[in-house]
C-alpha cells in the first residue's frame, strides 16, 4: 500500500498575453501582492502562435513569463487560477480581457498550468479549475507532449523554464540543507 506523502513546493509561475506590454509592470505588481515577489520577468515578446485571443482582446498580442521567489503547494493551484480570474477581469475594458494569465507552477518533472477548461489530459482540482500537464522534463530540457500548446514548447518560453527551474532546484536543496 502507498503512503500519502506531502508533496515538495512548487515554484509558481504566471504567463501573461498582452494588448500592451506597459501593461505588465501593473499586472506584476498585482500577482506579487498574492505571490510574493516575482525572481524572473522574462521579456515582452510576440504571442502569435496562434489567433484564438484575437476576437476578444485584439491583435497584436505580446506575452511575458514571470516566476516568483517563494516556493508553493501544488495543492494550491486551483486557488491561483481564481485569483488570476480575478485579476483578469479588473484589467478588462468594456467586457474585453487587456490580459489573460495562465497562472502554474514549474516542478522537477514538469510544467503545469491551471485552466478552466476541462479536456481528456486534464484532471479536476477544485472551483472548476483544472491541471493541464503541459510539459515534461526529461533528457535535460522541458519536453512538448502532443496536447502542449506550441508557445510553450518553442521560442522564448522553454529557456526560461529552463531557468526557472534551475532557480527551483537551487531553492530545494537550500531547503534540505537546513
């Protein structure tokens, strides 16, 4: 028989898509008060992998990745995608998103992120809230899978993963040593 075991911390990551990038210094600032301050922004840099925001917030769109210093629950994820929801909607304007958040979180083996639609690979937390494996590291670098959205399997977003979990190990094996 299995054992429960507390799972290890999480470090949370937040993706933002932009209408404009003088927008995210606003929408950092509200993501820090929740998750403490962020260790990683990672640039402004065209979101256009794909048009499915387009009707509701516009073209062009930009995104940036922003990875916070204290270490999470996983458990607590559902909870982060309520939050962002909250946030969402206070940067909207005449019922249109100016921003969309894909709160997650980066462990050893993977990416995960939360989102509000269900599909096959996903799995219910709680609030209506699913976890969407994303990506999986193995090999020495984050792995796509064949549902993993293509913006973050190419471009700016594995090599920043990439450090932002080189940051999380560092962190983890802080934690052990005390």
């Amino acid at each position: 028989m299995s054992k429960p075991q507390a799972p290890l911390p999480v470090k949370p990551v937040v993706s933002l898509i932009l209408t404009r990038e003088d927008l995210a210094p606003l929408i950092i600032k509200r993501l820090s008060d929740y998750f403490g301050p962020p260790d990683l922004v990672g640039p402004y840099w065209p979101f256009n992998l794909t048009e499915y925001y387009y009707p509701e917030m516009g073209a062009p769109l930009g995104r940036v990745l922003a990875a916070f210093l204290h270490l999470g629950d996983p458990g607590r994820l559902a909870d982060w995608k309520v939050f962002t929801n909250e946030v969402e909607a206070r940067f909207s304007l005449g019922g249109r998103r100016l921003v969309n958040l894909d709160p997650g979180y980066v462990a050893k083996e993977r990416l995960v992120l939360a989102t509000g639609k269900n599909y096959t690979h996903r799995l219910y937390l709680d609030h209506g809230i699913y976890g969407d494996l994303t990506l999986v590291f193995g090999g020495g670098k984050f792995q796509p899978l064949p549902w993993s959205y293509p913006d973050y399997a190419q471009g700016e977003a594995p090599e920043l993963l990439d450090r932002v979990r080189r940051k999380y190990l560092w962190q983890l094996k802080e934690l052990a040593s005390k």
